[in-house]
C-alpha cells in the first residue's frame, strides 16, 4: 500500500484526466510518480500514445509533488498552468499502451508564483522524454466570467 | 538548400536604435533610447509592446537598406519566450485579481503578436510566420526564411527578439537585456553579387569567433544573430554558431564572391 494519499487527493485534475496511477516518492521540491499507460486512456490510439503526451505526465507529476506538499501544509491542492516547456526531448515517437512509466519531477528554482522543474519519463531504466516545464501558480482556478 | 543573399541587416537594443550605433559601439543612455515603432501606423504603434517596436524598429532598417517592398514582403518573427510579461500580467490578472481580461492586452500576449501588429502596421499583405526554438530560435527562424525564399522565390524579412527576461522566469542567472535582430534575405539571382551569401544553418564547428557583447546581449537568446550582423558587416567570411553553446549547435556559413 502507498504511502502517500491516492493520487486524485493531489491532483486539481479529475475523472480519465487524471493519467497518474500513484505518488510513489517524495520530498521538498521532489517527486516520483508511476503509471502504466490505459489502453482505454485518453490520447491512446490503437494500443499507442504519442511521446508529446509525456508532456501531460510531467505536469501532472509537477502538480502531485506540489500538492502533496499543500496537504502536508494544510493547504488545499493548489492549480497551475505550465506556461513554457523548454529542452524536450523525446527518445521515442510513442509509448505503447501497457507500459509501465516512472515520472520524475526536481524543482530548480521556484517562488509562490512562478517554479521551473526537471522533469524525466522513464520505462525501467530507460529515459523516454525530458523537459524543463515552467509553471505559473495560484491558489485557486480563474473566477468563471 | 542553396544559399541566399543578405541584403539589409537592423537591430535594436538598449543603447543601440540601430546597427550603425552598435557598429560603433558607442551606447546612448538606454533610458534614452526607448523603440520607436516608426514602421507601423499610429493605431498599431499605440497598442504595440516594447519588444514589437523593437521587432519593428530592426525590421524596417533592413528593410530600408535592402530597398523591399513593405507592403509585400513576406516575414519570419523568432522569439525564444514571445510577450512574456504581458502574458504573465494577464495571468496575474486572471488568477490573482478580478478576472477582468483587457482584449487589447491579450492580443498583445500572444508569441505571434510581433508579426501580427508589424503585418496590420505596414499594411503589408505577404506572407508572415512567428516561431519559437529556445536557444535554437535564430537558426530556426532563418531556416523557415530559406525555405520561404527558395519555395516561393521572392525576398524574406527575419526579424529575431526577445525582450528582457521577467524576473523569475528564467533560471538561474540566465537573465538578459531587450535584443532585436533582423536580415533581409534575397535569393542570389535577384541579388547584387558583391551581397554576402547565406548557408542554410546546420549544426557544425563555427570557426569565427563570437563578438564581444554586454553580458546582458551576450545571454539574450538572439545573441547568435548579433554575432552575424557583426561578422557580415566586418566582411568575415566563415561560419558563425548562432546560439552561443547553449542550444543544439546550428551554424551558418556566411559567403561572399571571390
């Protein structure tokens, strides 16, 4: 059993959209997370799911890292929009429904409003895509015009 | 691809309104120097950030030099990070305040602003592209402008820009001052011969040395296309690296008639 609270407790996110299965590592401005690609998941096409979708992953690792450590605050899971991806890479074109993938985020520099995280998709050992995300924060989601 | 003539070079920077300052290396005090946006109409000039009368200010010098038709030649806008402080204003807006968007700021937010607001400016009806590449963004934004001159055979404007990082949004000490470049690219028949030529960017060894540059242009992601301007106006002949070693390591070569 986990050690940290189910995955949908940390992420803003909800329903299909939450892509993470688990929150498997964690500490100050560091996280791991683990999923295994749904073959009924959104983005998947005949069994495959293109890398740019790592993308999504990082984020969403990005976002459990800082939730968990809003819960560990007292806080509420906090929102936030990546507002720039630098240095991707992408060792493949896809992944394959069924893989089983290791998402690790690091905080490289970061304030309330503004952070930067390394970010690695990895299937065992072997990197699948980096990027440097940067993401804007706040505390809650824009007022609905 | 086969080379391409450069016919006009501009730029803009703190200091330096053009290329003949820079040249000179004789800075006015930068508060003094603020872009003007003289290319576009006054309509567009007054909802134009800094950086697209940056933009716009280097563009219409190479323009003017290469003698081209404004409201016709096709352009290629290059920008690591775009509008990013109006975005990042919107967001505070957005996020943090009452929610309230002004339409007139979002337009402007947008990383194809530049070349929207300099196309409507000039009344120009050509052809106009917007990229972003990092470190990568002068090599990719003259490659896309190769590309438009071989496929459609007429002159191709490349303006490259990236205002001065917002705090925090870059890391580490990577922070830069306001740079804006441009070239006018012809193809070599239509060309004068004595023009210097360009390659298309590969990735390779340079073997001219960068310019010595300001630290704050020095890390401005479009430092490699002031290291070009300098190297075409010197007369150098041999290949500049256009992201100053820290992107993938495009270069081009810069040729001239023997």
């Amino acid at each position: 059993m986990s050690a940290y609270p189910p995955i949908e407790e940390l992420l803003p996110h909800s329903g299909a959209m939450v892509l993470l299965d688990e929150l498997t590592r964690w500490q100050r401005g560091e996280a791991e997370c683990a999923l295994r690609v749904r073959e009924r998941g959104p983005f998947v096409k005949a069994g495959r799911v293109s890398s740019v979708v790592a993308l999504e992953y990082m984020a969403q690792a990005v976002a459990a890292c800082l939730g968990y450590e809003a819960l560990l605050g007292g806080g509420a899971v906090r929102v936030g929009m990546v507002i720039a991806c630098k240095r991707f890479d992408a060792q493949v074109d896809h992944l394959r429904s069924g893989d089983l993938l290791r998402v690790e985020v690091r905080c490289i520099q970061g304030n309330d409003t503004l952070s930067h995280f390394d970010c690695q998709v990895l299937r065992g050992a072997e990197p699948m895509a980096s990027a440097v995300l940067t993401l804007y924060h706040a505390p809650n989601l824009p007022a609905a015009s | 691809m086969s080379p391409v003539a450069v016919a006009g070079v501009g730029m803009f920077a703190p200091g330096y309104p053009n290329t003949a300052a820079w040249l000179a290396r004789q800075p006015l005090a930068a508060d003094d120097v603020a872009p003007q946006g003289t290319l576009l109409d006054k309509h567009s000039r007054r909802r134009a950030s800094a950086l697209t009368k940056a933009l716009a200010d280097a563009y219409r010098e190479a323009l003017l030099e290469a003698q081209l038709d404004p409201a016709g030649v096709a352009s290629v806008f290059g920008l690591a990070l775009g509008e990013a402080s109006t975005m990042i204003g919107l967001l505070e807006q957005m996020w943090k305040k009452d929610g309230v968007l002004s339409p007139m700021r979002f337009a402007a937010s947008v990383h194809n602003a530049a070349a929207g607001v300099v196309s409507i400016g000039s009344k120009n009806t050509g052809l106009t592209t917007s990229l972003g590449a990092d470190f990568d963004t002068p090599a990719m934004a003259l490659y896309e402008a190769l590309a438009i001159v071989h496929t459609h055979g007429e002159p191709v404007l490349v303006a490259c820009g990236d205002e001065a990082a917002p705090a925090d949004l870059v890391t580490g000490d990577e922070g830069w001052d306001c740079l804006t470049c441009a070239l006018a690219l012809v193809p070599v028949e239509r060309a004068d011969p004595r023009l210097p030529r360009l390659s298309v960017p590969f990735r390779g060894e340079p073997t001219l040395a960068p310019a010595q540059l300001p630290r704050g242009f020095a890390q401005n992601p479009q430092a490699g296309m002031l290291d070009l301007i300098d190297a075409l106006r010197r007369g150098d002949c041999g290949r500049v690296r256009l992201d100053r070693g820290r992107g993938r390591g495009y270069c081009v070569d810069i040729l001239r008639a023997s």
